[in-house]
C-alpha cells in the first residue's frame, strides 16, 4: 500500500455555525415567551395564555432538537467513529422534527372535528391579543433563522487501483437540493407552519367575533392541521430518503455512468449518496481492459463539483 494520507471527513455545510448560534437564539426567545405566557396565564387566571405556554413549549423544544442536532454534529465532525462525518446529524433531527410536526397536526385536527360537533364559547378579548403575539414571536424567530445561504465544502477521494491508493483534495461549491440544510428547513418549517396557523387564528377569531361564526374557528383550525400536514409529509420524504442512502440525483448518476463508459469501459457498480449539506459521496467500480489506474478515472470525475468524497476501485481484464 503506497501513497496513503491522513485527511478530515468534515461535511458540513458552509453556514452550519451561523445556523446553530441563530437556532440557540430562538430557542431562548422561544422560552421566554413560553415562561411569560404560563406564567402570566396562572396569575391573571387565564386558561388561554397557558394554553398558548404550553404550545410555544412543543414549538421551544422542536427548535431546541435542531440547536442540539448542530451542536453535537460540530463537535463530533472529526470523530472517528462515524464513517462519513455527521453531516447526516441535521436530516436526523430534521425528520425527528417532521414527525413531530404531523403528530401537532392531528391533535389539531382532531381538536377542530370536535368543536365542529361541541362548539366552545370563544373569550375574543382573550384570544385575540394572544393570537397577535403568537405571530409577533413567530415572526421574529423566522427572522432570527434566515440568515442567508450558500454551501462550500472540502473534496477527498479515496483511490484503489488493486492494491495502490491515491489521495488528494479540492475545493468546490454545491448548489440546489443537495445543498439544503434540512435541520434548518425544519426549524423554518415549525416556524411558517406556527404563523400561518397563527395568522388563520386570528382572521378565524375576528370574523367570528363580527359574524358570530362560531364555527369559523374549528374549521380554520381544520385548514391549518392539513397545511402543516402538508409540509410535515414533505420533509419527511425528503430526510427520510437521505437517511437510507436513497440516489439524491439520477440524472447525475446518469453522467457519472456516461463519463466512465465514454471509452469502452464499464461501469460494474456505483453507489452516489447525500453525505451533508452540499455533499454528495460516491463509490464506483470499473471494469477495464486498458492499463488506466484510478487516477486516471478520478481525473475524469473532477468536473463534478458536488462530488465531496470519492473512492474508486479498478478491475483489470
């Protein structure tokens, strides 16, 4: 074995310590308000303020799992014990996070269906104001989040030409889904799904107050289970698919096949995977009959930016 060199399997996104100081922000905003509002409700007598407490504790703790997810996947990222990095550690927590996000969703729904058939007395003076400052809260979390965006990373690649590795790095940037922070998206996601909630709430309450539309409110509470619903299905598909290694690009696993077997040779096995935010990893074995080592494969794969971690094995005929 020759030409063997120590390198760091680091993938994690270009704004990951940006994203997780805003996260932590959030979170404390999140607790805050959770804090006043239980605190408040209890001694001013009002059930609605701490039912909003408790709320904005399901919505502090959800934010709280994402802060947690970057911190543990920064301090761990050059960990020897995990393989490829934690650059996954974000779509883990993302999913966690979609999954509890459907779970809201139902016990909303099923709260709605109930009023439908019981409808409750309404205290509007109450409800209102609250409503608005849900909102308020909501909007500047959403604000504290997006802080912009962009991915770079670190390429290593892993050469066997039978029994001989080559290793070297690059430096190049990733665009669209393969980039996406899922861990931030969720967060994002608890946030839109919390204001847009909060918004329906609140046009469900006035015109129900002018109207007399008691049952406007189930029914716009009906509205918003199925919209974060929606977008709760959404991001599980999509960090589900990255937690099992699913292809995230075949149109790209297409041109990897293509480049290879332009010359004759053959394309025996190919394995392309989401490693982090604006990572991809492959591993790919050729079959040939020429004298080409790996290197001269790994050459040929250079115009695939996206590419952050390689390992190429060649079988001569």
């Amino acid at each position: 074995m020759s030409g063997t060199a120590e390198h760091r399997h680091s993938f994690l996104g270009e704004t990951h310590q940006r994203s997780e100081a805003a996260s932590w922000r959030v979170v404390w905003l999140c607790a805050i308000m959770m804090v006043l509002e239980i605190g408040g409700g209890l001694w001013f007598g009002s059930i609605a303020l701490v039912a909003d407490g408790l709320h904005m504790s399901t919505h502090a703790g959800a934010l709280l799992l994402a802060a947690l997810a970057y911190s543990f996947a920064r301090k761990h990222e050059n960990d020897p014990r995990f393989s490829f990095g934690t650059g996954k550690m974000g779509d883990l927590a993302g999913f966690t996070s979609a999954i509890i996000l459907a779970m809201i969703a139902l016990l909303i729904a099923y709260e709605a269906i109930g009023r439908f058939f019981e409808p409750q007395k309404i205290d509007f003076t109450a409800a209102i104001p609250i409503a608005c400052l849900g909102l308020a809260v909501n909007i500047a979390s959403a604000w504290l989040l997006s802080g912009g965006a962009g991915h770079h990373h670190h390429h290593h690649g892993h050469d066997h030409d039978d029994h001989d590795d080559d290793h070297d790095h690059d430096h190049d940037h990733s665009h669209g889904a393969h980039g996406r922070d899922n861990n931030m998206r969720a967060a994002i996601v608890h946030v839109m799904a919390d204001a847009a909630v909060s918004v329906l709430v609140i046009i469900g309450l006035v015109l129900a107050k002018i109207f007399g539309w008691l049952w406007l409110d189930p029914l716009v509470g009906l509205v918003g289970a199925v919209v974060i619903a929606s977008w709760a299905l959404g991001l599980i598909r999509d960090t589900g698919a990255i937690l099992l290694d699913m292809t995230p690009d075949s149109a790209m696993a297409d041109a990897l096949r293509n480049t290879i077997e332009e010359e004759g040779d053959e394309l025996v096995d190919l394995h392309l995977w989401r490693l982090g935010p604006g990572h991809l990893g492959v591993i790919l074995s050729v079959g040939t009959s020429q004298g080409r080592s790996a290197a001269y494969y790994r050459d040929k794969l250079s115009e695939f930016p996206r590419v952050s971690h390689l390992t190429v094995e060649v079988h001569h005929s």
